[in-house]
C-alpha cells in the first residue's frame, strides 16, 4: 500500500462523513419549524432540505466541481442557518 493509496481511503471517508452531515442537516431542517425561516429571513425549509441532499448527493459522487459548492453549502447550513434558527426557535434574539 501507497501512499498515494491511504490518501485516496482518507479523502473517501472525509467526503463521505460530509455528506452524512448534509443527510443529517437535512433532517434536522425538516424538523424546524416552518415560521423560524420566515422569522430568520432564511430561504423556506423545503428550499434547504432539498440544498443539503442535492449536495450530499454531488459530495458523495465527487462530481469534479459541484463537490466543493456542496460541501460550502452544507457548511453554511451548519455553522450559520441552524445556529440562527436554533436561537429564533429558542426564544434569544438578542445580537
């Protein structure tokens, strides 16, 4: 075994838990609220549950380009929309 070998195992299991991320986001999207997006003034719940599988699914089958946009916007997900709408559901509204 390669080095080359145990890069090509390690990106595999890296995509691949990314994409896992985008099947969870997508579930806990669809477990939110509807008026948190409106409150949020994020795009509706069905417009992110359909982002976060579409980019599951381009992340898991490596498409050349579309990969990286869907692993940005799985990220996006989790580090901006559901820690806002985590808040709004949870009464802070603070800055």
């Amino acid at each position: 075994m390669s080095i080359l070998d145990g890069f090509t195992y390690f990106e595999f299991a890296l995509f691949s838990l990314i994409a896992l991320c985008g099947v969870v986001g997508a579930v806990f999207a669809l477990l939110t609220r509807d008026d948190a997006y409106a409150a949020g003034d994020r795009q509706s719940k069905w417009i992110w549950v359909a982002i976060l599988i579409g980019s599951a699914f381009v992340v898991v089958t490596r498409v050349p380009f579309l990969s990286w946009a869907g692993i940005v916007a799985i990220g996006v997900y989790w580090f901006d929309v559901r820690p806002h709408l985590k808040s709004i559901v949870n009464g802070n509204y603070g800055w």
